[in-house]
C-alpha cells in the first residue's frame, strides 16, 4: 500500500509545557504546537502548563494516561 492510499487518521494529541515561567498568555510554543496539530487535522486532547518539578509532572501525565 502507498503512503497516497493510506486513509488519514487524527490522533488525539496532548502538550505539556514544562516551565517556570510560562502563562498561557507566554506560551508561544504551547500555542503554535496546537495550532498546528490542528491545522494538520489531529484533535488536542489536552493542554497544560506545569513548573519544572518531577512530581507535577508526574500526576498532570499520570492523569492523561488514565483518561480514556
């Protein structure tokens, strides 16, 4: 099968901004990966911003896999 007869199928998609000092008004890179997952056709299943700290990482990732 070529990649032109392969039907397109979006993926559910989550960001995860890792920063101390990002807002979602400053998160200009958070911004453009949705925009363009979006663009691309695929869904965003979830955004968040998190501090630079293993264990709130940890739960906002460990929420995500639980989600079904």
């Amino acid at each position: 099968m070529t990649a032109e007869a392969r039907e397109f199928k979006p993926l559910r998609v989550a960001v995860l901004t890792v920063s101390d000092t990002r807002t979602e008004a400053t998160d200009k890179s958070g911004a453009v990966l949705v925009e363009r997952l979006r663009t691309a056709g695929h869904v965003l299943a979830a955004k968040a911003i998190v501090r630079d700290d293993i264990f709130g990482i940890r739960a906002i990732v460990a929420g995500w896999i639980a989600d079904p």
